[in-house]
C-alpha cells in the first residue's frame, strides 16, 4: 500500500482510483527500466531548470523569503513581495510550495 501510494506522483490519482492499465505501465516501468537518476545528481535537475528560465529572459531567485503574492488589478498574480519589502514583478508566478502555503502568501481577502 505505501509503495502504491508513492507512485501517486507519478499516475496523478490515488491508490483507490487508479486504474489497472496506469497500475501496470507504472509497475511495469521500474521494473523493466528501473528507477533513472540524472547524472551528477538530483541538483542537475534544478540546475538545468535555472539555466533554461535564465536562457529565456527570466530570473531565478534562491534565499528571498517571500512575504506574500502581489496581485494585479483582474486579481491575476503579477509579482511577489519579499521579506525586506522589495517588490518583483513577472509575467508570470511559480511557486513550489503547495497550494496550502500558496494560497497562505496570497492576501487575506483573495484566500
């Protein structure tokens, strides 16, 4: 059951309502695959990530302690606030962190 649980990663539903051909592909994958590690480790996969986000105009922030999701006006997420009040703005906002604390940096009457 736990091991089933951990592929929920990978078949994007629970244990209870995966599908017997989604049960088998995955199975079936580590076992006539195994499981792939990039080269260099796990950080080459961040590493590319950056590389591709910076390759295309864009910036990658590490250590900023973000204090909330600045909002723009159609209430679409334009930026972020840090810890020391500076403001960034972007086209676009990813978070990594879940949606529970996610949506606990977004403000109080947008939650």
């Amino acid at each position: 059951r736990t091991l089933a649980s951990g592929l929920w990663l990978d078949t994007g539903s629970p244990p209870s309502r995966m599908s017997f051909w989604m049960q088998t592909a995955v199975f079936g994958g580590f076992q006539v695959l195994g499981a792939g590690y990039p080269v260099g480790g796990p950080q080459e996969m961040a590493l590319a990530m950056v590389e591709s986000v910076e390759a295309r105009g864009g910036a990658v922030y590490v250590r900023c302690p973000v204090e909330g999701i600045v909002l723009g006006t159609a209430g679409v997420a334009c930026g972020v606030s840090l810890s020391g009040g500076r403001v960034i703005r972007a086209k676009r906002v990813v978070s990594g962190l879940g949606w529970r604390k996610t949506m606990e940096l977004l403000p109080e009457q947008r939650r």
